[in-house]
C-alpha cells in the first residue's frame, strides 16, 4: 500500500517501466487530458479485458462495436447536447476555468458536494471567501460547460465524437431484438474510446479527454425486472453498500449487507438491477483488488440524472485521490429507447413479459467501467516497498509478464542457448515469458518485480550438468530447483494456487 513518502516513488514507476507515459506528446510539451500506454500498461490492459470479455460470456453478454462519431441528431435526441455539462467557475482577471463541483469538493472534503444546484454552490463559493487559486480574484456566475467534443465530416456535416459507448449501443437495438430472436433480458457489452472535453484534466488517466470504456447493457422488461430467474443464484452475495440516506447522516462507512436483504429493506428496488451491482462487483473483485477498498455509494435524489430510477458508482480507495468511481451502475429506465423512437421515427415497442400481446419499451440497466481507472487503482492498490524493494503484487494472471527467463550469464553460449529455448518453449505453452539477459541477476530480480512477474527462472552452469533450473517467486524471494521438463507444468500449477 502506498504511504505519503512513496507516492512520488510510485508516480515514477509508472513511466519508468511503462505503464502509463504522458501527457501525450511528451515531445511537444504534452497535451492536457491525452495519455499513451507503454508496453506493459497495454500488456496489463489486455489482461484486464480478457478477464472481462471471459467473464461476460459466462454472464451471457454478447459483445458490439460501433462508430465513435454520430451525426448531430444522435447528441439531440439523447440530450447530451442540452443536459451534458459541467458547472464551471471562471475567473474575471486570468480567464482560467475551475469546474465547480470539484474545486469545492478539494477545498471542503469534508462536505457533501455532489447533487448541489448551481445557485447552492454560488452560495457555498461566496460564503467560503473562494477566489482564483492563481490570482486571487473573486469568482464569477458559475457557467454551463458543454463536454462534447465536436467535429464535421464530409461536406461540413456537424458531428460529435460519443461522450460514452452506451449511446451508440442503444442504436442498434433493434437489430439486437432480432438477433437474440425476441428472447429477454437481452445482454450486451461494448469497449471502446470515448471523447469528453474536459474543463481542466488533472489526476492522470483519472480523468481524461480521451479515455476507454467498458460498458454493459440490459434491456429488459418491467415484469422481469422483479421476477428476474439470475437474481437466485446470486442473492446471498454480500455487498459493501453506502446509500444516500447513510451518506446525508455523514456515514461514509459502507454496510456489507446480502442483496436479498437489501432488497427486503428497500435499500434497492429491483432484483435485476441488484443483479447487475453483483456483476460490478465480481468483476472488480477477480481482478484481486482488496475487498476493504471496495465499496458501492448511491447517488442521492438530486445528483443522479434525470432519467435515473437508481444510481450507485461502486469506488476504490486510492491514497493519492481518496474514494475513486471506476463503474456506474445505473438503472436508466426506457428514457433511452423513448428519445431515439421519437427522433428517429422508429417503434421500439416490443413484447417481452407473460402476456405477448402487451408490448413496451424496453427497459435499460447499464453498468459502465471506466478501464483507464481500473487500471490506475490496480497499480495504486498492489504497488509495496518492502524493506526498499519495489513490488507490484499483482495477480500473475493480469501482469504484463507471467514468467522471466535469465540466463545466469550472458557471454556463456551454452547458458544462453538453453535460455532462450526454455523461453520459447514457455511461450509454446501460452505462458507470457520475457527474456532478459542485461544486468546483473539482482538487478534483474528488480526490474521485474517492479513489473509484478511472478516467477523468475534462472540458467545456471548446473542447468547445463543436470538439466534443473531455479524458480524465484517474487513476494517472498523463495528458490526451488526443478527439472526442464517439468517447467511448464509447476507454472501452470503454480498459476492455478
């Protein structure tokens, strides 16, 4: 876990061997709110959205892709042109841009930010004697703040780059209707970039202009909302759950309570979308994040959106940037469908319940990741000093290698022939194997340490006498010796503890 004295340490880590490089481009002086991945960010991301796109499959999602640019109308109908803004405070001296909601929170952590009106953060600003951190000058009216990005394509035919993936979801749904052949609740995922003009982008990859997501969505009926056959299974699980009513008593606490118990007492409403903070939860979980830093906090009556039933952002806490959303999850009821129907002259009435000659919209619940911050606080989360030795104590399954491969010495062809066939024989067995032969053993330990690779494998002179070679695990420094053609198998075994 990251104390004060080491944040820097582990800032520097994430450029030094990687993970993360930016603002992007570096050469240019960087460009606020772009970051690139080095290769073990994009070795460790790939991991992530295997896990992901494996676990979906077993939870019965399909998987889309669409367009990241959509014509104006798209942006009208969803209401993203006129409801997806920012609260902004400028300065009248420097013009420099704060964002409302978050310049009060960083100056009054103690108190409850989110869901104030405008005109109660006017209030709170000028009661608090706030002015421009820069020149010391008062503030103004806060502003609206559009995030959209916009582009034209072709002959100047306005367009937009997609704020988020869901949108461009919901277009296809009924194509997605007679694909799934009418069969209910339909499940869907998608991954892909989203742009968002970010006022002034500050805490990395936490907040982005460019940045990915993963989100899922359910369409589903009212009735199997509430008779929902999946809940079942998965109704004794216990959540860590914050809800708004706690969160107005200053309970930042969060209760770990079974779902059926949350829905018995009126915590949440319905059973699918119980189902859906489970599938938040677990997907969260398996990437080996501790449990204690984990929690769900509801959105209350006045900060979630005007389409939403029921809002919960499920948070890690982080010790640089405190309680951190990586995933929404949120029951957006048929607002989607209804818009597009409208603007787009389409029926999306269709039948789903007991009865099939009642037809409805359907209903929308949606659960998004934010992968970029997935990323961070997994990296926040495993990264430890002990006793002066970095370490990424990350799952091996998620580290951008699995296994390194050292020839003891590098100058010695024998050793180093044998290396390199063991390393290509791990990678024949879709084991991730790196070879490294710079540096002195120690130093080679190091850098993959720093890069959470589990196992080391050293060739040594004895490898070429008995054809056994030194397994290192990474947390605890212990050395077993085994032989050449057992290498693969203790891996895979050693994977599976």
């Amino acid at each position: 876990m990251i104390i004060e004295d080491n944040i820097e340490t582990f800032n520097s880590l994430l450029k030094r061997r990687g993970f993360i490089w930016g603002p992007s481009p570096e050469i240019y002086g960087g460009f606020a709110g772009f970051y690139s991945y080095g290769p073990a960010g994009m070795a460790l991301k790939n991991n992530i959205l295997d896990i992901f796109r494996r676990e979906c499959r077993y939870f019965g999602f399909g998987e889309v892709e669409c367009p990241t640019i959509m014509p104006s109308i798209v942006w009208e109908a969803s209401g993203h042109l006129e409801r997806f803004i920012d609260p902004v405070i400028r300065c009248n001296k420097c013009n420099t841009l704060y964002r409302a909601d978050k310049f009060l929170q960083e100056n009054l952590p103690d108190q409850l930010i989110d869901g104030l009106s405008f005109k109660e953060m006017e209030n709170l600003i000028k009661k608090s004697n706030f002015a421009c951190p820069k020149c010391d000058t008062p503030f103004g009216k806060i502003e609206e703040y559009n995030l959209m990005l916009k582009t034209s394509v072709g002959n100047n035919t306005v367009a937009y780059l997609r704020p988020e993936t869901a949108t461009t979801t919901y277009l296809l749904f009924n194509r997605l209707d007679q694909d799934a052949r009418r069969q209910y609740p339909i499940k869907v995922f998608q991954f892909g970039k989203a742009y968002r003009n970010e006022i002034s982008p500050r805490q990395g990859v936490l907040r982005m202009r460019a940045f990915d997501q993963f989100e899922l969505q359910v369409f589903i009926s009212k009735e199997l909302e509430i008779e929902f056959e999946d809940f079942e299974e998965i109704k004794n699980e216990k959540l860590p759950l914050l809800d708004w009513k706690q969160q107005e008593k200053n309970i930042n606490k969060a209760s770990l309570i079974t779902l059926a118990n949350a829905i018995k007492e009126g915590i949440l409403k319905k059973p699918a979308y119980a189902y859906c903070l489970f599938i938040g939860y677990h997907l969260t979980k398996i990437l080996g994040i501790p449990k204690p830093l984990i929690r769900f906090r509801q959105h209350s009556i006045n900060e979630r959106a005007h389409y939403a039933d029921d809002a919960w952002d499920l948070e890690i806490k982080t010790r640089q940037f405190g309680w951190v959303e990586i995933c929404g999850v949120h029951d957006r009821t048929d607002y989607d469908l209804r818009k597009h129907a409208e603007y787009s002259r389409q029926s999306f009435e269709v039948s789903m319940g007991s009865d099939p000659k009642i037809k409805e919209v359907p209903q929308v619940l949606e659960i998004a990741f934010g992968i970029d911050r997935i990323i961070y606080a997994l990296l926040e989360t495993t990264f430890t000093i002990d006793q002066g030795r970095i370490i990424l104590k990350i799952n091996p399954y998620l580290a951008p290698n699995t296994v390194a491969v050292f020839p003891l010495v590098k100058n010695k062809e024998k050793i180093r022939n044998l290396a390199i066939k063991i390393h290509r024989g791990l990678l024949e067995n879709r084991i991730k194997s790196f070879y490294d032969a710079a540096g002195s053993i120690g130093k080679r330990y190091r850098r993959q340490d720093e890069l959470g690779t589990k196992w080391c494998v050293t060739i040594d002179y004895e490898s070429l006498d008995d054809n056994t070679v030194t397994i290192r695990e990474r947390d605890s420094m212990d050395q077993i010796r085994v032989n050449i053609s057992a290498l693969t198998e203790v891996i895979k075994k050693k994977q599976e503890e």
